[in-house]
C-alpha cells in the first residue's frame, strides 16, 4: 500500500521544469514555424511560451525580479529597469510589446566603463532589438524605434559600398547596373542586392553580386561573391 501511494503522489509531481532561457531562445525566432519546431524540440508546450511572450500592461511598471541575473548584468539590473520602463513609454515598438525576460547585456559590445545592454521589442515576425548602453540611461537618451531606409538612399549607399570594394581591384571596372531586389525586415531591417559584372585588368569579365545590410539608415554590412 505504501509503494502505491508513493507511485500516484510521483505520478501528480510537475514533470516539467522549463529553462526560461529556452522559452527566450525560441520566442525570439521571427517565423511561426521555425519558433515552433523549436518548442517542439526542447519539449516546451506552446501555450508556456505564448504566456511568456505576454507583457504586463504599459501601466505596470517592470520590476528587476523580471530580469534574468545572467551574464554579468546583476550590477546593473537597477539601471536597466530604468530604461525598460522609458522604452515602454517612449519607443513605438516596445510600445507593442516588451518582455522583460528577453534583456541582457552584450559583451561584444561594451566597452569598459559603458556597457551595452539590449532587450527585444514588437510582436511576432516585427522584432527589434533594441540596443542602449549605461551612458544612454544616465543621459536619459531617447532610443527610438528603427525605420526603414527607403529604397533610393539604400540603393546608393550600396552602390558607394561596391564601389569603393571595387577599388581594392587591380583596374577593376563596373559597367552600368540596376537593383536586383530591396527587401524590408522586421526591426527597420533592409536589403538591397545586386547582380554587376567586374572586369579585371586582363579583361576577364566575372559574374558577381552584392548584398548590403542596412539596420535603420546604418549600412552594417555587405556581401560580395560570384553568381
């Protein structure tokens, strides 16, 4: 009898404790299925995760227990709070939505005396990562939403971008060339690619492309290879 009522009390014990970190890892994936298949893979039932996308309402501040303590960030999680809750107010995206589980402090980009911290912003399939550091809080900076770079101004950027790669070339040329594709993105992402042919100083003609990178009207990186 004893060894019965140990088994139905393990059978009601939780058989799930879920890493919020995973929940994180997933909801920041921008397509429904990809976000899914991940669910799906590390066993996280979806409605945990949808519940975890919801934020509190604007009206209610964001507390430092919602933060997660990771990644050297506890000296800092008053600050952060600060900012969260401006961004809140002040950002149409995080306006949207804004989880607090989803901030952290990015080690690439700090530097010593000013780290760099991040959180993600918009609903599903429009998410921005938003960027701020200590010295944007202390100055109570204003950190706005991306907007998309339109497409002639991208378009130029990126010819100068090709241009300039092209000097790199022993007597390269670019003859005329038009836009392949301008693509928009989620976050005030944008892509504008090319097909161009580079003629060498021995005349061979290559078949080649560009892609450029824009965040907003930064051109963050591009890309050149053959067709």
């Amino acid at each position: 009898m004893k060894r019965f009522t140990l088994f139905c009390a393990l059978i009601k014990a939780p058989v799930y404790a879920y890493d919020k970190f995973d929940i994180q890892v997933c909801n920041a994936i921008k397509t429904n299925h990809a976000r899914n298949q991940c669910l799906s893979e590390l066993g996280i039932p979806k409605h945990i995760a949808d519940n975890a996308l919801k934020s509190a309402p604007t009206n209610t501040p964001i507390t430092k227990s919602q933060i997660l303590n990771v990644n050297g960030i506890a000296p800092y999680i008053d600050d952060v709070v600060i900012m969260l809750n401006r961004l809140k107010q002040t950002n149409t995206r995080c306006q949207q939505k804004l989880d607090p589980i989803n901030a952290g402090i990015s080690q690439s980009r700090s530097t010593p005396g000013n780290p760099s911290f991040f959180v993600q912003c918009g609903v599903i399939n429009d998410i921005e990562v938003v960027r701020f550091t200590l010295d944007d809080i202390k100055a109570t900076n204003a950190i706005t939403a991306s907007k998309h770079l339109d497409k002639n101004n991208a378009m130029a950027a990126c010819r100068n971008r090709l241009k300039n790669a092209m000097n790199t070339y022993s007597n390269a040329s670019i003859p005329v060339f038009g836009v392949k594709d301008y693509s928009q993105f989620s976050g005030g992402n944008v892509v504008v690619t090319y097909d161009f042919e580079a003629t060498n100083a021995v005349g061979h003609n290559t078949k080649q492309q560009i892609k450029c990178y824009f965040n907003g009207a930064k051109l963050e990186l591009s890309e050149i290879k053959k067709r």
